[in-house]
C-alpha cells in the first residue's frame, strides 16, 4: 500500500522558510496536490529511467543554437491561443504525457503525483508567493524571457495598474501578445524582443520596476554575464528568478545528483548564484534570497528562488 499524503501549506512555508500569507494557503489547499511515496522497486525504475535519459543523446544542450526550436513551439501556443483561447497559452512542456513528469521531487526523494499537472502547480504555487511579495507595488514588471506570456495574466491579477512586458527572443512570443491585447485578454501589456545572450541596451526599463525570470535563464548555460550586467546598468527595484540552479543542490545526495547530471548534460543555468554572491561581496547588489524551493514537478528538475536587488 502507498503512503497517500496532500501537500499542505505548512510543507511550502517549511520549504522557503516563511510564513504564507492567507491567499497563498488558500491556493495551496485549492489545489489539493495529492501524492504517493515511492516503493523501493518504483524508486528504482525512476533511477534506471534518469540514467536512461542522462544517457540519450537526443537531449541537445541549451544555447543560442535552439532558438529555431523555440520559434517553433511558440507558434504552436500562438495557433492554439487563437483556437482555444487562454487555454492555448500552456506551453507544451507541461506535458502530462512526458517521462519526465511521470514522477516528481520533495525534499529529494522521488514522489508519483496523483493527479496530473503536478510541475504547474508546484510553480503556480511558487508564483502566486513572489507575485503578491514583489508585484502589488511595482510601476512596470518585466518578464525576460516569457514566451507564451501566461505568467504575464496572472501578473494583472495582483496589480491592475502596472505596465507589463513580456520580453522573448522568439518573434512568435511578441505576436502572441499582440493577439493577447487586440482580444482583450491584456491590457497594458507590450511585447518586446530581447535575446539574453546579446541584451539591448537601448531598451530602458522603467522606474519602480520589478525584474523576474521563470525558466528562462536556464538556456544561458554560463552566458549570464551580460544580462546581469544590463539589469544592474537599468537599476530595477527588485529582480526574483525561478529557475533550476545546480549550485543550490547537494551532490552528495543521490536524488540531487541525478538532477545536478542532468542540468550539466542540458547546459542549464550554472554559476548564477555565484556570479551574484561576487557582486555582493563588490557592493554592487543585495541578495536577499537564494535557495532550493525541494519542489519537482518532474523526474530530473526542480525550482529554486533567487532574488537580488541592486545597491543605491
């Protein structure tokens, strides 16, 4: 028999190490995220299956190289959006159907969701806290790399009166929005097109303005210099990051290895936090949080939260 447990709010709030806020507990248990323990021998097919894709040369490592394929997947949510509505807007990742979020992660042990969905309600979750911390009193909020631009709806809820701008490479990104305004799904919302590796630098953000990324930065690899760089130079009141973040990890834990494997065969995010603790210890920003948040969505990934001010 399967030990049946209900994620709860106390388990989010002992994971980031703050008390939640009513709204926060109210959509966690709206939620009712509902999971098993793994057997010994599930437990095992879920190893044998992360060497299996650690092993499979079909996942090509993230870099400026793939912008082709994420062209391509934002015009199927664009094609979508205009059939299905809002609905459309999902990106294909959160598949139900992929080997990767069969299975998902707490506290670095393997868990089987009992219901689906389980790596966007774990970042539902995430969102609806850094959303209501860091956007009711924002002029203008900024989301770099926001493809489908889903994120940048849930952003209006929390204030109705801020600028919003969905920034992408992906020039499907940019129509996708546009489609979003002229049917009135968004107001006050711009798209623009912004490539992390080669950051435009005549593009000002506004005063007041907060900064977030939210599985973005982790196609830059080490490449993350220059966009850090171009944020300190615009001096936004806060930026938060969601992203899988190997330096938070702990290798000597066997779950925790997997996935640190997997972020290295992928060319994810790397050197991030460090590059900002050295900022830090330069006086140039304040991190104010970095840390894993022990929730997986999927068999070799899990969110960490990190986020950094700059320094008057």
């Amino acid at each position: 028999m399967k030990e049946h447990h209900i994620f709860s709010p106390d388990d989010f709030s002992s994971a980031i190490g703050e008390p939640l806020s009513e709204r926060v507990k109210s959509k966690i248990e709206e939620l009712n995220i509902e999971y098993a323990r793994m057997t010994p021998q599930e437990r095992d097919e879920c190893i044998k299956t992360s060497v299996k894709i650690l092993l499979d040369p079909e996942f090509d490592a993230s870099g400026a190289h793939r912008l082709g394929k994420w062209e391509k997947g934002w015009s199927e949510n664009l094609q979508a959006f205009r059939e299905r509505g809002k609905g459309g807007l999902v990106p294909g990742y959160f598949s139900a159907t992929r080997d990767l979020v069969k299975w998902g992660k707490w506290k670095q042990e393997y868990i089987r969701p009992l219901q689906g969905n389980l790596d966007y309600k774990f970042l539902s979750i995430i969102l609806e806290w850094l959303f209501e911390k860091y956007i009711p009193a924002a002029s203008s909020v900024y989301e770099f790399g926001c493809g489908t631009g889903h994120h940048l709806l849930k952003v209006r809820e929390f204030n109705p009166e801020a600028k919003i701008y969905g920034l992408d490479w992906a020039e499907a990104s940019q129509e996708i929005i546009k489609e979003m305004v002229a049917k009135d799904v968004a107001k006050n919302t711009y798209g623009k097109k912004f490539d992390f590796f080669n950051p435009d630098e005549s593009f000002a953000l506004d005063a007041n303005s907060v900064v977030y990324t939210v599985g973005a930065l982790e196609q830059v690899g080490e490449k993350h210099e220059k966009f850090i760089a171009y944020l300190l130079k615009n001096r936004p009141k806060i930026c938060f990051h969601v992203e899988p973040i190997g330096e938070l990890l702990d290798d000597s834990n066997r779950t925790d290895f997997l996935t640190q494997s997997y972020y290295r065969k992928r060319n994810y995010l790397s050197n991030f936090v460090n590059h900002l603790k050295a900022l830090e210890k330069e006086g140039k920003i304040k991190i104010e949080k970095a840390q894993r948040t022990y929730l997986g969505g999927s068999l070799l990934t899990e969110y960490a939260v990190v986020m950094w001010s700059p320094v008057a």
